[in-house]
C-alpha cells in the first residue's frame, strides 16, 4: 500500500504533466533534495514535497539551489504546513532563498493563468505594487501623496516607496485597490528564470577537449574519487553533489549524470537516474568496480572501471553512453 507523501507526489506528477510537462520521479531511491524533474520546452524543474516546510534547512537549501544553477533548473519547494499553520493559497513563501508555495497556488498558476500575487515576509503578508500605475492612478484622480496616504492608512514616506515599486502589507493594498477599483499589484513569476552556470574563472578554462580539469574535492571512497578523478583528467567539469539521485554531475557540451557503486545500487537505481537524465536532455551513466556482461540496465549505460579508463576524451565517452542508451 502506497504511503500518503508517495500518493501526494504522484498527484503532484499528474498535476504537471497535465500541463504539458515531461516528467520524472526520484522517489524509491535513496532520499533525494528533490522529487520530481520535468520539463516543459526550455522550463527544466527541480520540485521537492514538504509537507512541513520547516523542515527545510539551510544545507538542504543550499544543495538544491546548487542542483539548480549546475542543470540550469528552476526550483520550487511544494509544502502543506508551517509547524502547524496551514500555507495559505496564492502566496508565495521563502526559506533560505528558495521559493515555496502550496499546492492549489501551482495548479491555479499551470492550469488556469492565475499567478501569485502575494508573498510572506517578516511582518505579514505583502504585494508587490505597480509604482507606475499607482502613481498614474493617484494623479488621475488628482490626489496628493498626503491625500493617498490618508486612505490608505499610511504615511506619505510609504506611498511614495510603493511608487518606487516597494512591496506593501496586504491590506493596504486592499485599501488602494478598493478606493481606484482598480488593480495596483504586480504579478509573481513563479517559474522565474534560473540562474545560468557561471563560466569558468580565470586558470580553470579547459580549453581544447581531453584537457584536464581541476579534480573535485576527494570523498574518502577510492572507488568514486578514482572515477571523478577520472571524468576530471577527460576535460569534463565534474561536481560532487549530496542526496541526489546521482553521485556527480559531469559536464562538458551535455550533462552526464554520474552514478558510482556496485551492481546491484546501479540496479536499485538505474530506473530513476535514467529518467532523470532524459527530462533533463543530457545523459547518465553508472559506474561499477566489478565487471559487467551487459551493456544496459533500464536503460542506463553501464561501464566498469577498466572500460571508463580506455577513453580519452569526453566526446568520446559520450558517443559510447549514446549508443548504448540507443542500444
């Protein structure tokens, strides 16, 4: 019998893919800081279910906003609660820079247009206003900012920041909309651009492929830093990652997943960093010590050491994980 967080997530994958997303769950494998990869056109997402959104620590966070800029993808937490206080729907809500939001908020915004237009913050529940159309508005009418302020429960100081596009509390938004009959707020993007990978810095330029980049960080498993070390001296750009469905992300043109252990993991896990990959439009592969008498396993390419060490670039490593993906 599937558990409740396991039905919630599917319904959540129901929910995307009904608007028009391709979609992968990394649920059944080890944890993972997200659940569920899709993809629609150019819009990759990296989405976790909460139920609590307290439980997001600052380590979690910063794994996932990290997942996020090394795809690039778009992150968003799903979440029910805060301790005990329901989320309220239609808000969007931020813990350690990632954004948050309650179910209902999602499905308006995929299948009916209707973006957010509030946000929490230290203090209440705020909008961020239109200063351009506020200002437009105010002047219409013929109002002064005194005059302004004075319906809108406020000083003179803060409706001349909300005409500078600052945020305000909800109800005094309230306040201004009821008095124009007229909207004032901006909506929020919910599915805001990501942040591009940054290019590398000066000294780290790996120039012509089969160059050497710089070797990640060693883990104390011989086994996985010897492949990293390995994908490193191809020219790829390898970073490490923590509770992901994959042990590092290697890129030089495309992705490559990269999954590092036994048989039998590779076989637990192979599902899953398949599907992965293929949302995400790169590639993945896993890595084992022993040797291997089949190519594939749900798809995944398979390698053992001895085969990841006959190749000497990344091109070619890739043209070998996209036949065998074909095969």
């Amino acid at each position: 019998m599937s558990r409740p967080r396991d039905r919630w997530i599917d319904r959540l994958r129901q929910l995307l893919e009904r608007a028009g997303f391709y979609v992968a769950a990394t649920t059944g494998g080890r944890p993972s800081s997200f659940d569920l990869v899709a993809r629609r056109d150019s819009t990759l997402l990296l989405v976790k279910a909460l139920k609590n959104i307290d439980a997001l620590d600052a380590d979690e966070a910063a794994r996932l906003l990290e997942l996020g800029r090394l795809f690039p993808a778009i992150v968003l937490v799903l979440g029910q609660r805060s301790g005990v206080a329901p989320l309220e729907e239609g808000v969007v809500y931020t813990r350690y820079g990632v954004p948050i939001v309650h179910e209902t908020t999602l499905q308006e915004y995929l299948e009916k247009a209707l973006p957010p237009f509030l946000y929490a913050s230290p203090g209440g529940i705020f909008a961020r206003i239109d200063g351009d159309r506020l200002r437009a508005l105010r002047i219409a009418e013929g109002l002064s900012l005194g005059g302004l302020a004075t319906i809108a429960g406020v000083s003179r100081r803060a409706i001349q920041l909300y005409e500078d596009g600052q945020g305000a509390e909800a109800t005094v938004v309230e306040r201004i909309e009821a008095h124009f009959d007229a909207p004032v707020v901006r909506p929020i993007v919910l599915f805001d651009a990501p942040t591009p990978r940054a290019p590398p810095t000066e000294g780290t330029d790996r120039g012509e492929p089969g160059e050497r980049s710089p070797a990640p960080a060693p883990t104390g498993d011989a086994l996985r830093d010897g492949v990293f070390r390995q994908l490193g001296g191809l020219g790829l750009d390898v970073t490490v990652t923590v509770r992901a469905p994959f042990d590092a992300l290697a890129r030089a043109e495309e992705i490559l997943l990269t999954g590092v252990g036994s048989l039998r993991t590779a076989a637990r896990r192979a599902e899953i960093l398949h599907g992965v990959a293929r949302v995400a439009e790169g590639h993945a592969m896993f890595v084992v010590r022993e040797r291997v008498h089949r190519s594939t396993i749900a798809g995944l390419p398979i390698l053992d050491v001895a085969e990841l060490k006959r190749h000497r670039d990344p091109a070619e490593l890739l043209d070998e994980i996209t036949d065998r993906e074909g095969a």
